[in-house]
C-alpha cells in the first residue's frame, strides 16, 4: 500500500464528487439562494441565529467529527486497506453526503425543525414519535459515553495510598487546561464578534493566535487535579449552561476556533504522510490489501473491543463517520439549520464538511499503516499500540519524523494530536446535549408550536430549561454508572438514524415532487445493514443466555436490540409505503 497514492488519488475523487455529484444534486432538488432562511425568519438570540458560513462550517464541521473519522477506519483496518478505502469513498460520496446535505436542505424548508417534524409533515405523526424516542435515547447514550471519555481525559492519577501522581495526571491536566482556556477564548470571541462588530477576518487572527497561546499556556501551566467523578460533576454543569446559552457566545465561536486546530491536526498529517513519502518511508507499507471476510486473523491484537465478524455488515456498522452517520442529520437538523445565513451555504457546509471527514478518514487508514505490526501484531505490552487513538497519533507523528531535521518533534506532535482529538469530545458533547433537548421538546409539541403555547405538564416539560436539565441528568448518570453495558448497540442505532434520515428526506422530496430517486439505495443498503447486524446481535446475545452463560449487559443488550429492530421494520414499513405505495401526506 502507498499511502501517498490512496490519500492523493482518494481526495481527487472526493473534490470530483464535490464539483460534478453535488452541483447536481442542488439543480436536483431546486436549491434557491433567494429564500430566506429559518435563522433570519425566526431569529430569536438564542437558537435561530444566523451565522457567517465560515463560522457555520467551524461549528458543523466540529460537531460531526471528534474522533468518529479516526475511530472507525483504524478498527475496520482488520479487513485490509481496499474495504475501508472503497466504503469511505463510495459511502461517503453517494451516501453520507448525501445523507447530509439533505437532512439541512429539509430541515431549512420545514423552519429549522429537526428530522421528526420533517417525518411528521412527511411520513406521519406516529412515525415523528418513534424516531423521537429513538433519537433522545441515542443522543442520551452520547452524552453519557462523551461525559466520561472527556472525564477521563482530564481526571487525575492516584495511587494506591491515595496520594496523586502528579507525573502521570500531567497530560490530563494539559487537555483539561486547553479546553477550560478555550472555553474562556471562545465567549470572548463571541462578544467581540456578535456585540463588537470586529470584522472576522481580523477576529480569526486573534483566535487563531489564541489557540497557540491557549496550547502553550496548557502544555506548561495545568494546576487543575481532580479525579473523574468531580469532573464529570464539572461537566454536567458546563453542558446545562452551553446547551440553553445563545448560540453565538459560545457554541459558535468555541466551534469555530476548534475547528482551525483540526484543520491543522490535517495539515499536519498530509505532510507527514507526503514527507514519509518523499523519503521513501511509506511505498512498502505492510497493511494487507484484504484480509479475508473475517476478522479472526488479526483481531486479537488489534484493540477492537471484540471480533468485528464479517465484512458484511460490520465495515458499514464500523466506518461511520467516515462515510455516512446517522448523528450527522441530527447536528444538520438541529443547530446547524437554525444558523444557516443562505442556502447556497448548505452544499459546502454538509456536502463538503462529509467529505473533509472522508478525508480525515484516509489519513487514519493511512497512520495505522505505517504502525500496522505495532497494532495487528501482539509484541508484549512495551510498543504495543491499542487505543485508535493512540494509533493515529502515532503513526502520523512517525511519518512526521521521518522528514529531516523533525525527528526531535516526534513525541510534541504525537502529544498535540492526542490533545486535538481530546478536545473535540467535549465540542461534540454540548451539541449532543443542545440537539437531545430539541428533540425532548419537540415530542411535546405539535409543528410551529413552543413552550409557551401549550398549557399544563406539556408547558413544564417542553421549557427549555426543563427539557436540558433532565438530558443532562440522565446523561451523566447514565455515563457514572455503566453506559458500557448498552454501548455495543450505538454503532447499529447510529446507522439506524442514517437510514431513516435518507428515507425522510426521500419522502418529502417525493411529495413535493423533486428527484429522490438518489436515495433508493443508499437508505434501502443502510436499513438492510442495520437489521442484519442487530439480526447478529441478537442471535448472539440469546444464544449465550440460552446457554446459561450470559451476564446482565447480555440480557439488556439482546432485549435493546430486538426493540431496535422493530423499530426500524415500524419506521420502514410506513416510510416505504410513502415514498412508493403513493400515501403522500399534503
């Protein structure tokens, strides 16, 4: 494998996808700059604010990635190198982008409203409550599983005496450090923007040159030591605050400013790779091209958390955000459509923001490439790679050394990109905790409705306030106390709510009569896999507890999947009848 090659070739496919397949798709579905948009028609300094493209595209592009597109490819490397490059490819042009691009082109003419009410107006009311429920309790998972992924990220070390190792909660203490320093950045960005009218150009050059002076400060100033629960306590109270403060003293900015240093991470990672290159180091890199349609010759040192199984379903229930993820219509259809300033901007800023994800997924094949002994290949617990995330860093910060006179910055890069991954949990995690609170209201409401127009214990549970506070009380319970025991199923409920999003922006283009004939595969392909891959689950959850031989989360994930799977058959069965039985909703 040349990684050169696959990254090169892969992203001139990618911007040919961009330019031809997504000109078309705007002709296809009448795109119209002329229209106003829910941020400037319902404008309210708080959710419907609308926002320069740059910056939509800094929060959009933030929000969907975190470590998704780094996760998924280095676990289903397992298969080889052509799997992954064809499915991220292929998926992410004609399916996730699409996926993408018209769950905001849906939710922008259906008044910023999320997925459900497009399924509502569309499908029908019973169905917009389904996946209503479905939604908030994936979107509860996520806050709980990000809650505790960033509290580990900054927790402290202890030792058995209960005395803290200062050395060993060092890094931690840095990650915490950059994003607490971030966080404050982000607000005064925000005001000077937003109440200052400084121009963004010159704004962006004070946050980026913050940025830097935040990582500095972080690398070598981080007194912050708290053990995890404290910090999960901390994050809970951050979350309760961003997800119900204005968009744009927050969300906004911090998005936006994070967004420059995942932009870098790719810089950083295309000239170590085209450096490798150029130095000879990457030609005869030792990732097999396929490696059977099983896991099982490799997996045991991989570092996935179990055998994938085979390449049919587990490739397309394990590169998501790589190339299509359901989460991606929920960011699409609950903040990013209430900020939109013209629709011009949905195709670069949902069509092109999956595609640099696809991007970000071939550097990822491409570091664990380059370290793919290391990670395939149990040689002890000394240079043995594990996490993905650990594999990414590192093999990008190898490819980095190789270029002379840079060997030296090795373990500094290797340290920042851990850090910037880090950081985008938390990025990912209050918009997750904003889009659940959508969701729990709008179960309560009827379309065009708010809080303050209904009455009795619809009023109480569709405030805003109300609303965030159960999320995130659930949220961080759930994530204190075992969300483990139910996170094998994300995978499979993430494609779930992609293949439910392509089949209700079919329905609705169908029943305003444009094109949706682009969406017959990919949503028919994504609820076959999802099935197929629950259909698994549950045979081998039940086939354990049969067996004597089954533990609680077996029991609990057997049970969840088999609701999953009615679901979907429920969903599926009412929006094919929609898009092709001719019941159309007026």
């Amino acid at each position: 494998m040349n990684a050169v090659l696959v990254l090169l070739v892969g992203c001139a496919i990618l911007i040919a996808g961009y330019v031809f397949y997504g000109k078309w798709l705007s002709e296809q579905w009448g795109v119209d700059d002329t229209k106003t948009t829910p941020a400037h028609e319902l404008e309210d300094g708080m959710d419907y604010v609308p926002a320069k493209a740059p910056v939509l595209m800094g929060h959009h592009f933030s929000s969907i990635a975190g470590a998704g597109p780094i996760n998924g490819p280095i676990q289903a490397a397992v298969f080889g190198w052509v799997p992954v490059v064809l499915w991220v490819l292929i998926g992410g042009i004609f399916f996730g982008a699409v996926h993408d691009y018209g769950a905001l082109f849906a939710s922008i003419r259906h008044k910023g409203q999320s997925i459900g009410e497009v399924i509502s107006a569309n499908i029908g009311r019973r169905a917009k409550k389904l996946f209503l429920i479905f939604s908030y309790l994936t979107l509860i998972l996520v806050v709980a599983a990000f809650a505790a992924i960033v509290a580990d990220t900054f927790k402290a070390t202890y030792g058995e005496d209960g005395a803290l190792n200062v050395e060993a909660s060092a890094a931690n203490a840095s990650v915490a450090m950059v994003s607490v320093l971030f966080i404050v950045m982000a607000i005064l960005f925000g005001i000077l923007v937003y109440r200052r009218g400084a121009p963004l150009s010159v704004a962006t050059v004070a946050g980026v040159i913050g940025i830097i002076v935040c990582l500095v400060i972080g690398l070598n100033f981080h007194p912050i030591y708290l053990s995890k629960d404290v910090w999960m306590w901390i994050i809970g109270a951050y979350i309760l605050v961003a997800s119900v403060a204005p968009v744009w003293i927050l969300l906004q900015p911090r998005d936006y400013l994070s967004s420059f240093l995942l932009y870098g991470m790719m810089i950083i990672a295309f000239v170590g790779i085209l450096g490798a290159g150029v130095m000879g180091q990457n030609t005869s890199l030792d990732m097999p091209a396929f490696t059977g349609w099983t896991d099982t010759m490799t997996v045991s040192g991989t570092g996935a958390p179990a055998s994938l199984g085979t390449v049919f379903p587990a490739l397309f229930i394990t590169i998501a955000c790589g190339a299509i993820s359901g989460f991606h219509s929920l960011v699409g259809s609950g903040t990013t459509s209430k900020q939109l300033d013209h629709e011009r901007d949905a195709k670069p800023i949902a069509y092109g923001g999956m595609l640099i994800e696809c991007a970000l997924a071939l550097i990822s094949l491409c570091a664990v490439a380059f370290v793919w002994n290391r990670y395939s290949l149990n040689f002890g617990e000394e240079g043995f790679l594990r996490a993905p995330t650990q594999v990414f860093a590192t093999g990008l910060a190898g490819m980095v050394a190789t270029i002379p006179g840079l060997a030296a910055v090795e373990s500094v890069v290797r340290t920042l990109l851990i850090l910037t991954v880090s950081a985008f949990c938390l990025t990912s995690l209050d918009t997750a905790t904003r889009l659940a609170r959508y969701m729990f209201q709008e179960f309560w409401l009827e379309p065009g409705q708010t809080y303050k127009d209904v009455s009795g214990y619809k009023a109480v549970l569709a405030n805003p306030y109300i609303a965030t506070a159960i999320t995130v009380v659930l949220g961080v319970a759930l994530g204190m106390n075992g969300y483990s025991v139910i996170w094998p199923l994300f995978g499979a409920a993430n494609q779930l709510l992609a293949g439910l999003g392509l089949l209700a922006v079919c329905a609705w283009l169908g029943n305003i009569g444009k094109n949706n004939k682009m969406f017959y595969i990919p949503m028919i392909f994504m609820l076959v896999v999802t099935i197929c891959s629950l259909c698994q689950t549950i045979m081998g959850r039940f086939k354990a507890i049969f067996a004597g031989s089954a533990a609680f989360a077996t029991y609990v994930q057997g049970i969840l999947a088999v609701v999953l799977v009615v679901l979907a058959v429920v969903l599926a069965i009412e929006g094919i009848q929609t898009v092709f039985g001719g019941k159309k909703k007026a």
